[in-house]
C-alpha cells in the first residue's frame, strides 16, 4: 500500500510539474534579452540560476528567481526576485508569452525579459 502512494505521488507530482503551465515548460536554458547572458530555470529546484554571463563571469551560478510555483493564471508563475534597491528577495509574477519569451513584473514594471 505504502509503495502504491508513494507512486502515485511521484505520479502526481511529474505530471503537474510537466502540465501545470499547459504546453509550456519554462524550464531549460533562458536568453537575457538585454545582456550576454543566460538563465537556467530547474522547476525542480523551483528557481532560476545564471547559466553564463559574458560580461561577469562571478555571477555564474547566482540565483536570480526563487520560490518559483504556478499562479492560479495559465501564463502566470509567482516568483521571488532578489532587488538590489530593498536589499531582499521580492515578490514577482512571470507571464509567458507563447513559450518562448518570459516577462518578469514587479509592482507592475517588467524588470527582466528572457527569450527563446
């Protein structure tokens, strides 16, 4: 009994991992659409670190996006985004537009875009 809970869990939990967003897996490797970097987004791990930066090469491996977890909106993610201004992790939501653009929003301002 224990064994067919415990499969049905990790059922469960791939399968919503896989479709909570519908078609779209945010996660792999993300472009900075505004720097020579890139992300990579572990839904596992429920964050996104720096993959590679050209211009900073310390800043591989930082977390940028934690606590990452679907919103009730089918193209919505709820996040935590590290604010240098507050000097603390602050609450994001991300949009997806057609799988291959993210947009993270704070207090109504996009304040990352990472694309495909």
């Amino acid at each position: 009994m224990l064994r067919f809970l415990v499969s049905s869990f990790i059922l469960v939990a791939s399968n919503f991992s896989a479709q909570a967003k519908g078609d779209c897996d945010i996660s792999g490797i993300w472009n900075h659409s505004d720097k020579p970097a890139k992300l990579l987004i572990d839904l596992n791990k429920a964050e996104a670190t720096v993959y590679s930066h050209d211009n900073d090469m310390k800043a591989v491996g930082l977390v940028v996006l934690k606590a990452l977890k679907p919103a009730p909106h089918t193209s919505l993610w709820d996040a935590q985004m590290y604010s240098a201004e507050n000097d603390a992790f602050v609450d994001v939501q991300i949009m997806s537009k057609d799988c291959n653009q993210l947009n993270v929003v704070y207090q109504g301002d996009e304040v990352l875009s990472l694309v495909r």
